[in-house]
C-alpha cells in the first residue's frame, strides 16, 4: 500500500485491508488472528493490524531482535 504523494507508509491496517493486501478473505485474516499468526490492536470497536507483520507473514520481510529488516 502506498501513499500517492508521500513515501509514509501506514502503521495499523483495518482487517479489510490486510485482507485485500494478503489476497485473502476477512474471515482468513480473522482466523490468522485467533491462531496467533497475526497480532490485533483493538482500538474501540475497531480490529487493527500491524503493517509491517502482513509482510513478516507475507515472507518479504522478516523480524530481527526488536528491529524489522526488510527481506
């Protein structure tokens, strides 16, 4: 996902989105969730999801120590 004038990227997706950048379903994203694949930020009624894991879970990026690196 990118911005069309800014090289920011964004922090929290909503589950619809991560769906639609991950070629899968809602219901994917939200049983990827409850298995632990992908984390959720609950901010009032609304299901976040951390950018940077949908390309740790994607396999174009991947955790070291505290840092993210990109593959």
């Amino acid at each position: 996902m990118r911005a069309s004038r800014s090289s920011v990227q964004p922090i929290l997706v909503e589950e619809d989105q991560a769906a639609k950048l991950l070629s899968l379903s809602v219901p994917d994203i939200q049983e990827l969730e409850r298995q632990g694949e992908l984390p959720v930020k609950i901010v009032g009624s609304r299901r976040l999801i951390p950018y940077r894991s949908l390309l740790v879970f994607a396999g174009v990026a991947k955790w070291k120590f505290q840092e993210i690196v990109e593959a």
